[in-house]
C-alpha cells in the first residue's frame, strides 16, 4: 500500500513539472492560450498570433505610438508626452488597457483590462494605472455577460405572467403568458350561450316530439 502511494505521488510531482515545464516560454516568445510564440520585434505589435503550422504576424505601431522592446503585445503603447532636449519620450496605455510596468513615469508594459465574466458586474472600471474590479451579482439580480451591471430578475407575477424558469445570477427568469380575466370571462360566457343554447333546442325538440305524439293518438 506505501509503494502505491510512492508511485502516485511521484507521479503527481512529474505531470506538475511538465505542466510547469509547458507553460514556461523562452526568453524571445510570449505565452497565449497555453502556447508559446516568437514575439515581435521592437516597434511593431502582434497582428496574428502564431498556430501550429504558422508563426506570429506582426505589424508596425502606427503614428504616436510606439514598443521599444520585442514584445507579444496587440496595440501598441501611446505616447503621452514627446521627447526634448531635457526630458525622454513620456508613454501612456492606449485605451482599453493599463499599465503593468512603469519606469519614470513612463509606460513600459500595458495589458487589456480584465473582463467581468457572466454572473458578475464591473464593480470598478478600469484606469490607465489599474485594472478592472468586478463583482459577483447578488440574489435577485443577473448578468449574462451583455450588461456592465447587474439586472433585477423579471417578477413574472407582477406582470400577469407565469414563472416556469428561476432566474440565477447568470440569467433572468423566464415567464409565459397566462389567461387573463377578460379570455377567461369571454370564454365563460361563449361556453354558458353554447351550454343554453343546446338546452333551449332539446327542450323544444322535446316538446315538438310530445306535440306531434298528442296529434297523431288523436287522429287514431
């Protein structure tokens, strides 16, 4: 039994050491989506990721903006402040992302914000300087990824209707339509004219056949 659980654990320590040994790229490539690809070279951005038969793409940075290192970023950082005789270029994050690396109050390295996953809000939007705080929706409330807050589940009761799903944090609840009074009164009242009718005709069918049976025995 102490030999089996020998080998499962050194088992175990050879996958984790593999895992690790697979997610560590060299020195000249960046990890996305658990693979390692060659990164670009200063001055330009990742246009396409690399693939199994396909290395990365990469493109220059456009006007007023800039990479000074080989990099696997997408956009390219902005530059916040041009370079003088007194004072090297100042660089800021471009939209959408925000700074991880700073030296001398210049941008060195800025990565995309964070984004809020179905069943949670943005609690705090991002910033050049930080990234995005979200927030796991309360009961009662939901969001299935197309809001940037969280929605009151819909009361189905509230509006007439019948609740045939219980809304989660991930999604609303779901509702179908339900009779209501003035069908169920139309209904009634059509089944009473249909039920009255009917009575009304075998009464006088019955009456008819009483008549005619009368006539007859007083022709014999």
């Amino acid at each position: 039994m102490q030999i089996l659980l020998i080998i499962l654990y050194i088992v175990s320590i050879a996958f984790l050491y593999l895992e690790l040994a697979y997610c560590v790229c060299a020195r000249a490539e960046y990890e996305i989506n658990r693979h390692c690809c060659p990164m670009c070279a200063p001055g330009n951005r990742v246009l396409w990721h690399c693939t199994v038969d396909t290395s990365t793409t990469c493109a220059p940075c456009s006007t007023s903006t800039y990479t000074d290192e080989s990099n696997g970023l997408e956009i390219c950082l902005r530059i916040q402040k041009a370079c003088t005789r007194l004072s090297d270029t100042v660089c800021e994050p471009l939209e959408g992302l925000f700074c991880m690396i700073q030296e001398k109050g210049s941008c060195k390295l800025a990565v995309k914000h964070s984004q809020c996953k179905p069943g949670e809000y943005i609690q705090q939007r991002g910033t050049a300087n930080t990234d995005t705080v979200c927030g796991a929706c309360i009961n009662g409330t939901y969001n299935d990824g197309t809001f940037t807050a969280c929605q009151p589940h819909t009361l189905c009761q509230s509006m007439g209707r019948k609740q045939i799903k219980t809304g989660t944090t991930l999604s609303d609840a779901r509702c179908e339509d339900t009779p209501n009074g003035l069908v169920v009164g139309i209904i009634a009242a059509v089944a009473v004219v249909v039920v009255v009718v009917i009575g009304v005709s075998v009464t006088q069918y019955v009456i008819f056949k009483h008549k005619s049976k009368k006539m007859d025995e007083s022709e014999v």
